[in-house]
C-alpha cells in the first residue's frame, strides 16, 4: 500500500497576488488578509494595483476571462512570473481575476471576496458577508462582517495625537462615525433630526461625550444640523479632503461607538475593537425596475427574503432563485438588513435606540472571521500540493 507524501515537510511557498481596486474599504479588506496570510504562514505578498475604466460599458456577466474593463494606461502590468493563488475584491475585479487563473492554465488558485456578478463555479472561493445575498455553496464562506485588521501601531500614533484635543472632555467616550447617501440608502434632514434626537436621548442614559466625524458621503446640509444641534458636551470633526482626520484616533480611544449602516467597512472596523457598538439605521430607497429580468428578479428576491425572515426551509422556487444567482443570472440587491440582524443576533451589535437582542459578545469576531479565511486558503494550497506530489509520483 502506497504511502501519501506528508504535505507539512513540502517547502513550496506560493506566490500570493493581491489585486487591489479603487475603493479603500474593498482594498482594506484584501490588504487585512494578506497581512495575515503573510504573518500566520509567512507567504510573500505582491500588490498589483489595477485601474478601471468607468465608461466602460460591456455588462460584468458578459466580461468573462478577460481585461475588459481595466484602465490599462494606469494599471499595473500583469506579467510573468504568474501567481499561484490570486486574490482580489468586488464585481470589477471578478473579470481579471479569471484571465489571470487562464494563463496559468487554470492552475492558479483563485480567491474572491465579495459578490460577483458571473457564475460562482469560476472561483475557488467566495469570500461573502449577509447583505449580499449569496446562496450556501461548498466553495462559500459566509463571514459576519468585512474582513479587517488594524493597525495596532498606527492606532497608538493616532490616539496620542488626537488625545490632547479629547482630554477635557468627560468619559465616557461615544465615537460616532456618520455616512451619508447611498445608491440604496438616503440621509436627509429628517433623517439626521431624529439621529440627533436619539443621540441626545443615548447621552442623557449612557453619559460622557460624543466624539462626531463625517465623511466624504455626508452631504453639506446634514454636517450643518450636526454641528449645530448635537448635544453636548460633544467634539465634532467635520470631514474635509487633506485635513487630518481623527477617524483612527477616535477608533483607538473610544469606548462605545455609534456607526450609520451605509458603509459596512466602518462597522467592521469599530466592532473589531469589541466596544459597545449601535447602528444607526438609515431608510432603505426604492429602484426602479429597468427590464423584464429585473423585475422577475425581485419578485423572486423579495419571496426569498421574507421565507428567509420567517426561518423557513428552501422550497422549489428558492432553489431556482439560488441557482440563477450562483449562475450570475440573477444579482440579488444588497440587503443591509441581513447584515445588522447577523451583528444583533450574535452580540456583535445593537441598534440606536432599538431593544436588546443578546448581551454584547467577548469574542474578538473579526479575528476569529479572518483566520477561518486564512486557514482555507492554506487548505486549498495543500490539496494542490499534494495533488502535484501525487502527480509526479
């Protein structure tokens, strides 16, 4: 009886790409994983930094293994010596990632995170998280929140220069990260009102000071009501482009925060510091239907949705809703929804004046998420060098 070869005593190192876009919450998420991958295993990491062309008018389903879409005069080349696992992030990036696996005659593993809008049998593994809808799969890993990794050194360098600015402010200290529109999700005045009204109501049970900053999405007019009626004592920070900002020192001296829910990186972020977090539910718009699929779609989605809701078992047509979306026929809307009752049910957190899921969990949950990618990753990369070995054998 033939022996298999002990895969813990083979040397092959993989050569790990990382291919970042133009969002800093996608490639935050890729440059987390390989920093992790780089100091759990120590594997090299390669950035290639790849541009896109936004006038580029060819649907994502119909790119398929090829360049499409890519801003060539601004990217990086992609080049020999080829990757043996490539990882990168989000529906643009799905197109390259599977032209580069063909020129290493499939041989590359390939790692996407997010949700693609192509057929999900393209990718070794899919890296997802609630509000994107994605049916179960062996090739699936559903996270409860974006994968993050901070800083620890840059947080200590943030937190001593924004201190000073801090110190006369009562503790404790509620950090509140403020968002703005959405392509599904408004901010209007009446919005911020009753933000501001249940931030005054969170400060007269829970005490302290608010630590407030906007962001690039904050529209003008709702900085305006904040910085004139949030209540006090309060220091707010209105975003403002090549300013400092205390974004990092706030997450580093906080010591409960309260986030809007149009950006879930900033979600990530504060819970991955496992302090007291609330979400701050903006109202979700309504889009129009532009075509026959669409419409089918989202009867089909809005069905899957409320039996998901009600707990109750995949029937016939939920199974043909998740095979056209594992076929990258259909591209369910996110659902925010999803996403905040995953954080309530598990501790992680609760909603801004809401009720009281669970108690707040004492698990560092983003590090648990994160080295449950990691370690699947390396698997992958065993399974292919033992089928090499096998190969050659």
């Amino acid at each position: 009886m033939s022996r298999l070869p002990d895969v813990s005593s083979l040397s092959a190192i993989p050569r790990v790409w990382l291919l970042l876009g133009e969002r800093y919450g996608h490639n935050a998420q890729l440059l987390a994983l390989g920093e992790t991958l780089r100091q759990d295993f120590g594997w090299p990491i390669e950035i290639k930094q790849i541009f896109f062309d936004a006038s580029c008018d060819v649907s994502f389903r119909d790119r398929g293994a090829s360049l499409i879409g890519v801003d060539a005069s601004r990217t990086e080349p992609l080049t020999p010596p080829w990757p043996d696992i490539v990882i990168a992030i989000g529906k643009s990036a799905a197109s390259v990632v599977r032209w580069i696996k063909e020129q290493t005659g499939d041989r590359a593993i390939t790692v996407q995170l997010g949700r693609p809008r192509t057929a999900y049998h393209h990718f070794d593994l899919l890296v997802t998280t609630p509000q994107f809808s994605m049916p179960p799969g062996d090739n699936v890993i559903r996270l409860s929140m974006p994968i993050t990794l901070h800083d620890e050194t840059k947080l200590v360098v943030e937190a001593e220069n924004w201190r000073s600015h801090l110190a006369h402010l009562p503790r404790p200290w509620t950090a509140v990260l403020v968002g703005g529109d959405t392509t599904q999700l408004s901010f209007d005045q009446e919005d911020a009102q009753i933000l501001i009204d249940q931030m005054a109501e969170y400060r007269q049970e829970v005490g302290g000071s608010l630590l407030i900053t906007t962001s690039p999405r904050t529209p003008a007019n709702i900085a305006d009501m904040l910085q004139a009626q949030m209540p006090q004592p309060h220091f707010f920070f209105r975003w403002a482009k090549d300013v400092p900002n205390p974004y990092y020192g706030f997450l580093a001296l906080a010591d409960n925060f309260i986030i809007t829910n149009d950006s879930v990186t900033m979600i990530a972020e504060a819970a991955d510091r496992a302090k007291p977090t609330y979400i701050y539910t903006l109202p979700r718009r309504e889009l129009g239907t532009t075509n026959w699929l669409n419409a089918v779609g989202r009867r089909l989605r809005r069905r899957r949705e409320r039996r998901k809701n009600a707990g109750r078992r995949r029937d016939l047509i939920d199974r043909l809703f998740d095979s056209m979306t594992e076929g990258g026929i259909l591209r369910p809307r996110n659902n925010v929804d999803w996403f905040e009752a995953t954080l309530y049910g598990q501790g992680i957190a609760r909603p801004l004046g809401g009720e009281t899921f669970r108690p707040w969990t004492t698990e560092r949950v983003t590090e648990i998420e994160r080295r449950i990618v990691t370690d699947r990753i390396k698997a992958l990369w065993e399974q292919r060098i033992l089928s090499s070995a096998l190969t050659a054998d």
